[in-house]
C-alpha cells in the first residue's frame, strides 16, 4: 500500500516541471503543453485525496477539471495557429505589442 | 516491497521522466511525442487510486483528444527540418531558483501537514457514484461546463479561420 505523501510528492514534482516548462521555454506549444502537465498534476492530487478520504467529491471535480483543460487547449491552440499565420514565429518574447 | 509497490514506483519514474522531457528536449516533436509518456502514467496511477472511470477518461480525452490536438497544432506551424531553432530555452538560472523554491515549499507542506485519512479504503466501482453526483449535487455546474465546452469549439472555430477579404 503506497502511502498518501507518495503520491503528493509525485503529483508536485509533475507541477514543478509543468512550472519549469512554462518559464524557460520559447515555443508556445511547448508552454501550452507544460500547462497540460500542470493540470494533471493537481487532477492526480484531488483523485488521491478522493481515495484516501473515501469521498467521491475529489473524482467530480477532476471531471470539471478536464473540461476546462479541454476547451483551453483547444482555444490556446486555435490563437496559437492564429499567431503563427500572422507573425511566422511562436516566440513569446517576440510578442510585445503592447509593451511600450 | 510488494509487486504492486514496486510497479507503482516503475508508473511515477516513467511518468516523471517523460514529463521531463516535454519541458527540457530540444526537439519539439519529441517534447509533444513524450506528453503520451506522461498521460498514460497519470491514466496509471489513477488505476492504482481505484478510479476507474476517471482512468478511461483519462484516456479517451487527454491520449485521444489533446495530445493529437496538439501534434496537429506542432506540424501545422512549424517547418519540421530546422528543429534547432523551434524550442530554445531562456532564462534558465531564475526559473530554476523559482522553481526550487517553489519544491520546497510543496515539499515541507506535503510532510507537515496531518492529513485526515479514512479508517478503511474500499475498492469499488465508481461510475454509479459519479453519475449519481453529477445529476444531483454537481448538475449546475454539469451544466455549464457543457456551455464552456460549446463556447470553446465555436471560439476555436472563428478564431483559427482565414480571414475573407471583401
């Protein structure tokens, strides 16, 4: 029987490298991706509170979670594509047009 | 150390090292390629914490849905041969501060806190329970993460059109 804590840990070492992902990286996709990673890792937390709780509440959520990653993903990518005709290039730093 | 003990830690090292190459390769098709790694091993460890029915959403929606969503989206962009150039990395001595910074604090809260346990874990089936849930505590917000839904397809839909010149 693998402890609670394992789990946590697990879970917050996938959202560290989600994190890390999203700071270091000039590619948009590669960020969206590392936002991806991010949800997993809070759905792993909220199913291993679900089970070690007994409550069913935590799996719900998840459900609600993954929508929302769902249309994110999907409209991220959309502005994405959107990006890249206009501007031939996904890096984030390149897009300042409203920095003055 | 039992065997499911021992597959359990085989699912996290794999889950972890493919996430670590979504965010560290160079290679942005194998960073979208590794992303398989990392849901299938979440999809895992749901198995092992006896949700079920999230395990197969799990699959169906991340491994059939977002991950081809996104290997579309990394070959409609880019011009797969110059690799080299498409995911650079910047700013590496910061992030890594901020994100040490941020294990540590997840860290010590994980082995702080004295988390509430249940006296007994039981496996059983869950999907009856979830589909009880959703259409009677959760069904407002059941019902408006179909609206969300309905208004991400339409807004991917006018935002990634070409534009027609009149």
């Amino acid at each position: 029987m693998v402890p609670l804590n394992h789990y946590l840990i697990l879970s917050a070492a996938i959202f560290a490298i989600g994190v890390v992902g999203v700071v270091i990286r000039r590619n948009l996709i590669v960020v969206l991706m590392s936002i991806e990673l991010m949800l997993n890792a809070v759905n792993l937390t909220f199913i291993a509170f679900s089970r070690f709780l007994g409550s069913m509440e935590g799996q719900v959520v998840v459900f609600f979670v993954m929508a929302v990653a769902a249309a994110e993903a999907v409209v991220g990518l959309a502005i994405i594509i959107s990006v890249f005709r206009h501007r031939q290039s996904l890096d984030p730093q390149e897009m300042q047009l409203l920095k003055w | 150390m039992t065997v499911s003990t021992a597959v359990f830690y085989l699912v996290a090292a794999i889950t972890i090292g493919s996430a670590m190459i979504v965010a560290f390769s160079r290679n942005i098709i194998y960073s979208a390629f590794s992303l398989l790694g990392t849901f299938a091993g979440v999809a895992g460890i749901y198995i092992f914490l006896g949700a079920d029915f999230v395990a197969a959403v799990q699959v169906l929606i991340y491994v059939g849905g977002i991950l081809v969503l996104v290997l579309f989206a990394v070959m409609l962009t880019h011009r797969i041969t110059d690799v080299e150039i498409t995911n650079r990395a910047a700013g590496r001595i910061p992030a890594l501060i901020v994100v040490g910074v941020l294990v540590y604090l997840l860290a010590q809260t994980v082995r702080e806190t004295p988390w509430a346990k249940a006296k007994e874990i039981v496996y059983a089936a869950t999907t009856a329970k979830i589909g009880d849930l959703f259409l009677d505590t959760y069904l407002l917000p059941f019902e408006l993460a179909s609206l969300v839904l309905l208004a991400a397809l339409i807004g991917a839909v006018v935002i990634s059109r070409k534009e027609i010149k009149e």
